[in-house]
C-alpha cells in the first residue's frame, strides 16, 4: 500500500476511537479514585514500551531497520512494533480526550472525571516510552517515510 493509505488508515482508526471517546457510556468517578490509576497508566505504559515492546529490535538476527513511528507506514508489521504501539497509543489518547471533553461539556463537574481517562493515560506512557527508546538510540532509529514499508 502507498505512504498515504496508511494515513487513512491510521486516521479511520483514530478516529473511531475519538468517535467511541464521544459515545461511550463509562461511569465518572472521584478524581481522588482515578488519579492513582492513571499515574499508574502512565508509568506502565512507559516501561511497557521502552523495555518489552523494544526487545523486537534487539534480536540478535534481527536484519531490518529501526524505524521510528510514522503515520505513513503500516502499522502491522510484527518487526516493527512501535509503528503499532504509536497508533494505539495515539488512538487510547483520542479516546480518553474526546471522553474528557464530553465530560466537561455535559457534567462539568472537576471532582468527578471519566473513566476513559485511564486508556488517554496509558497512551500517553507508550507515547513516552517510545519516545525515550527512540531518543537513547537516537543513532539506530532512521526514518522509513521513503521505505514504503
């Protein structure tokens, strides 16, 4: 497929997750029962992706480049997982962000947050740990954008 078919792919899958963040039906908690959880999101989605998902580009016979996440490249290709975690992260943050606006427009109440909130969390750790991968092998990382991968 061509760089710009996996944009629209990528975009229809945010998209449906910042669509199902506007329709979704999660109850809203206390924002002192949430803020554990998410502070935990963040940490778990961090150490997810810089320590698990990254042992793939540490094999020993491992022949393919390093890409850094890209919206023109498929995003499932089992060699390179971060093209995968960077759209369920960013499609977890569109998720909870959409929720949390609904929120504010129809409740509006700081004290009580929605759920959803959770999965923006944990989007945000991946995004993090990608991004510290990427910036501590800053040297193996290339970009695929001219690939077609």
């Amino acid at each position: 497929m061509s760089p710009r078919a996996w944009l629209v792919v990528r975009l229809l899958f945010v998209g449906f997750w910042a669509f199902s963040g506007i329709t979704s039906d999660f109850p809203t908690l206390p924002a002192s029962q949430l803020t554990g959880p998410i502070v935990f999101a963040i940490v778990v989605g961090a150490i997810g992706a810089r320590f698990w998902v990254f042992r793939e580009y540490k094999k020993k016979n491992r022949t393919a480049p390093w890409l850094l996440p890209s919206w023109f490249i498929n995003p499932f290709q089992t060699r390179q997982p971060f093209q995968f975690f960077h759209l369920g992260a960013i499609s977890f943050i569109a998720f909870g962000v959409t929720a949390a606006i609904r929120h504010a427009i129809t409740v509006g109440s700081p004290n009580f947050w929605p759920a959803e909130l959770f999965a923006a969390a944990f989007g945000l750790g991946i995004l993090g740990g990608i991004w510290l991968t990427t910036n501590t092998h800053r040297g193996r990382f290339v970009s695929g954008e001219n690939r077609h991968a």
